[in-house]
C-alpha cells in the first residue's frame, strides 16, 4: 500500500512542481532579482534589530519551534508507550486515537505544507 501511496505522491508532486514553474514562468526575470548583481555581507548582528523590534516575527519563531517540539515528542515512541501504556494502563487506546486523529492531522499537515 505504501510503496503505491509513494508513487502516486512522487507523481502528484512532480505535477504540482511542474504547474508552480509553469506559474513563475512570467515573473522570473532578472529584473525582479533585486541586488542580484552585488554581494552584501551580513552578520548576525544585522539582523538582531530586526529581531528585537518585530514581535509578530519573534511570535510566529516561538510557535514555529513549539509546534516544531510538540510534533517530535509525539512521533517518539517511547512517549505514547509512556503516556498510553504507563500513565493510562491501556496501550490498545492508543490505536484508537490515532485513527480518530488521522484526518485532522492529515487536514493540518496539507495545511502547514501550503505555505500560502
């Protein structure tokens, strides 16, 4: 089942990386490059005002690097054997929640790929 899932999204995705080429098409010229032409050095303290003064950008890096967290201690193991099996003596449960979750999170994953 996986090996034919895998095909059909290497298909999908060469489709939709053709289709976004294809999209870009007119605006992808040189002119639109900005300084493309110079080589600005920066350092990280060029950036650190930016940083420092954007708190929408420091908002969205603390939500970025929590979800970033949170999905990685989910997909460990050892977690869901410690939470399902230890903390709520029934390991069986865990199966049934992640059917329940399937589709949400397969919802949220679409989502979070987007980059809209």
């Amino acid at each position: 089942m996986f090996t034919e899932l895998n095909a059909y999204g290497l298909i999908l995705s060469g489709i939709f990386a053709f289709l976004a080429a294809v999209g870009i098409w007119a605006k992808d010229r040189k002119e639109f490059y900005g300084l493309a032409e110079q080589t600005i050095s920066t350092k990280l303290r060029d950036y650190w005002p930016v940083i420092k003064g954007n708190r929408p950008l420091q908002m969205l890096s603390l939500s970025a690097s929590m979800d970033k967290l949170a999905t990685g201690l989910l997909r460990n193991s050892v977690v869901g054997v410690m939470l399902f099996g230890i903390l709520l003596g029934d390991y069986a449960l865990s199966g049934q929640i992640g059917l329940i979750t399937v589709i949400p999170n397969t919802i949220n994953n679409i989502h979070s790929g987007c980059h809209c």
